[in-house]
C-alpha cells in the first residue's frame, strides 16, 4: 500500500511540476519577427527584462567565452569609411557594437581656443542617408577653466554626412567587384561597345 502511495505521489508531484514548467514564460514558444527586434544590445537587454527573460552581462576579454563577431568592422563599408574620413582627427571612442564612433576635443593651429568634437551614430548597417546621424560638438574658452559646448547644426553635418556615405558606395561597388573576380563570374560593362568579340 505505501508503494503504491509513494508512486501515486511522484507521478502527481511529477505532473504537477510539469504543468508549472509548461506556463513558465521561458518554456513558451513566442513567433520572432526580425522587424520587432532591436538592433543594439541596450534595446536588447532592455526588452528582455521587460518580458522578463532576463539579461547577460558580458564577461572578459571575449564576451563570456561566446566569441562575437568582430568581421563586421572589416566588412562594413559604412564603417570603414567613417574611421577613413575621420582619420584627420584623434578618436575617443569608439563602439563597434554600441554603433558610435566620437572623435576627440580638435582644433586647428590657428584658433586654440576654440574645438570641435564630432560624434557619429550608425542607426543601420545600410548605405544610406537615415542609417547614420553626424552631430558635432563646439567648445569655446576664454580661459582653461572657462569654456562652454554647444551643439552646433552647421553645414559641416551634411558634408561629413555626404562625405562618409559616397566613401562607403564606393567601397561597397569595390568589394563586390572584387568578390565577383574571386568567383570568377563575368563583369559585362554597361556599354555594348565596350565588348569585344
């Protein structure tokens, strides 16, 4: 008799654990859409603490052991081009995976007094006008201890703007061509008088 007791216990301490693990938020299957899913890691972090799946914080030199993807730096036109048209000035920061790159406190030789800072935030991987927004930065000082930023909306966004995403298509047209002669596939030029028979 307590056998029996004992088995009819576990099965239903069995079923019952079951029917609590089956409800638990982390064992439900939820439909991911690409399009409702954050792009960078603070959105991340921030919707799955929310619908409370809980967040991991990275750990060491190689993101807890996981790896990452660092390639993307090597093959993003976007990106390379920025670092390629800020090269003039000393970086501050740089973010791979925040998707910011802030250059440090410039200033030309004839004006000390006065510098800027430029920060650049990639929105998208893609070329295009939206995918990134310039901001810069104006710091102004009478003295060493007196000085005032503003962000300053010029002209300059634009240019760098403009500047960074000509580099990237051509980067980008660069990369493709050269993919296409590792494949070996056949470039036929856009004028048909270009071809030789």
């Amino acid at each position: 008799m307590k056998i029996r007791e004992f088995k009819l216990s576990v099965i239903t301490l069995s079923l019952l654990l079951a029917l609590v693990l089956s409800s638990c938020g982390a064992f439900k299957y939820e439909r991911a859409d690409v399009k409702d899913s954050p792009i960078n890691d603070a959105d991340k972090r921030k919707r799955n603490i929310e619908q409370g799946r809980g967040f991991s914080i990275p750990v060491g030199g190689d993101r807890g052991g996981g790896g990452g993807n660092f390639s993307f730096a090597n093959a993003n036109e976007l990106w390379i081009a920025t670092l390629d048209i800020l090269e003039f000035t000393p970086l501050s920061n740089v973010d791979y995976g925040g998707g910011i790159i802030i250059t440090d406190w410039y200033s030309d030789e004839n004006n000390q007094n006065e510098s800027v800072k430029i920060s650049v935030q990639f929105l998208s991987d893609e070329i295009r006008a939206d995918g990134l927004t310039v901001k810069i930065y104006q710091k102004n000082c009478e003295t060493s201890n007196n000085c005032t930023v503003k962000l300053i909306e010029s002209e300059l966004n634009q240019e760098i703007k403009t500047a960074i995403l000509k580099k990237a298509a051509q980067l980008k047209i660069t990369n493709t061509k050269k993919r296409r002669a590792e494949k070996g596939e056949v470039i036929i030029p856009k004028n048909s008088k270009d071809i030789k028979k």
